[in-house]
C-alpha cells in the first residue's frame, strides 16, 4: 500500500502549508505558510516530523480523508471533534491510522484554523523552497479538492507525545500591542486612538488581511487627500486604506502596498489573530 492521503472532503478550505518561503519579497512573493505556526509546529511533533514539514490548514473544520497505508496523524488548532471511521479519538496527540482508516475533522468549537499533520509530511513538490499555498500570488499547490492524493514523506522519527496539551480556546476579545509606525504620523492621535478604540473582525478576512471593522481613523492635519508612494510592508503591518478602517497583514500580504502603514503587530500575536472569527473585539495597544 502506497503512502498517500486521498481527500474524501475539504470542508469550506483546506490548504497545504509548511513555515512558508520567506525571503522572497524582493520577488513580490510573500512568505505565506501556517498562519498559526505554533499549532502546526505542535501537530509536526506530535506525528513525529520535524517542525517545518508541510501539514494542512483546515478552515472551520470538514476535512476528512483516506490513508493509504499505515500512518500517524495529529490535529491541532482550537478544540475540535476528530473522528477515526466514526469513532471519537482525541486531537492535539498522536493518532494511529491503518490503510483505509478515513480520518474527519469536525467543526471547531472556537476559532477557525486546525492542522492535520501527518509522520513523513505531506511531500508535494516544493516551489521556491517550501510547500505552501499561496493564495495572493498562486503559487504553491492549489486548495485541496475532492479525490486529490496526496503524497506522504517516510517517517523520520517516532510521534512525540505530551504529558498534556490541552487545546487552546480563541477568545472572543483580544488586546494586541503594536509598534507604532512607520507612518503613524499621518494619523491625528494614531496611538491614543488605537488604545480607545474596539475593532471588530469582519466576515471579509482572510489569509491576506485581517479586517477590521470600526470607527475610522482619522488623518493628521495636512494629510488629507495625500498619496503615499509604494514600499515594502511586512507581515504584522497595519495598513490603513482610505476609509480608515486598519488590516492587518497576514502571511498572503502583499509585499508592496501604497496606503500608510500605522503599526506593527509583533510576529508573536498573529497565531492569536489567526484564529479570530469574525465578530471578534479586537484593541491594538500602541
């Protein structure tokens, strides 16, 4: 029996991603990869890959799927039911699969990513150096679909199992600090205003951007109506467009954008901001 995974169901999206290609900006590629990295990290240990292997990131549950010979797999992400051939078994720990077991996601109680990864990784051929999908640019493999096979590595090490790893449980209010600037000077207040203000997370987010819903911000003095000539952004940028309702940039972001960039969010509360669903209150603390 052959080492695949066949893709019985997707649910709304499922995508193939690693750590992403950084380094590829002056390309106009962006870095892409898990937008919840620690969850992908955890699920890899737990299958027994390195952290960086290629796994799936599973939007609002749905996801099941065909192993092809005996594997393990590992779900991480929000709480989530994963069922083997209809049978309740546990996420966030390694899961032993026989040739023919269909492994399911259902839909998580909180949050909206989970990560399927499985011992040997996902081994789709690699473009400029990684896996993923990229959803801005296209490159990488395209979103799953029913009857993709899916080719899996050899494992390289045994699962790692932990004493305890309970799932996380996205809040529906976050509190996110940001590095103000480099353009938070075309803002009356920027940091005052950041600080006072509740955001919501509008339906329209995606691995782009996350946007946020609100009271505009308002220009300073002698900005109105000024154009801002393109330059570089990174992931964490908060970009404000012209309607003054900010997005923050994911890991899909373009690597170029012409709208004043308030702040940064710092790399280490974006997973957080990965699994917000819409509706969620969100401050950014500048």
């Amino acid at each position: 029996m052959s080492r695949v995974l066949t893709v019985l169901a997707t649910g709304p999206l499922a995508l193939i991603e690693d750590l992403g290609r950084p380094g590829h900006a002056h390309l106009g590629v962006p870095p892409s990869g898990a937008l919840d990295v620690p969850s992908l990290r955890l699920a890899n240990r737990l299958a027994g890959n390195p952290e960086d292997a290629a796994g799936i990131e599973c939007v609002l549950g749905g996801l099941s799927l065909r192993a092809g010979s005996s594997c393990t797999v590992a779900v991480t992400g929000p709480s989530v039911p994963v069922r083997v051939n209809g049978r309740l078994v546990d996420s966030h720990a390694p899961v032993h699969l026989r040739g023919d077991d269909v492994v399911a996601l259902g839909t998580p109680l909180s949050g909206v990513r989970n990560y399927l990864a499985v011992s040997g990784g996902i081994t789709v051929p690699p473009q400029l150096g990684s896996r993923s999908t990229d959803l801005l640019s296209g490159i990488g493999p395209a979103p799953l679909a029913v009857g993709d096979v899916l080719p899996v590595g050899d494992p390289v090490g045994p699962p790692i199992g932990e004493d305890a790893v309970p799932p996380p449980s996205p809040a529906d209010f976050l509190a996110v600090p940001v590095v103000l600037g480099p353009r938070d000077d075309w803002f009356a207040d920027a940091g005052a205003h950041l600080a006072a203000a509740v955001w919501s997370v509008s339906p329209e987010s995606n691995r782009v951007g996350l946007r946020l819903l609100g009271d505009p911000l308002r220009r300073a003095p002698g900005f109105d109506g000024r154009e801002l000539t393109s330059e570089g952004v990174v992931t964490g940028a908060i970009q404000v467009p012209a309607n003054g309702r900010p997005v923050v940039f994911l890991a899909d972001h373009p690597t170029t954008g012409g709208y004043p960039v308030v702040g940064v969010v710092p790399e280490r509360y974006l997973a957080a901001l990965a699994q917000a669903r819409p509706g969620t209150r969100i401050r950014l603390r500048g």
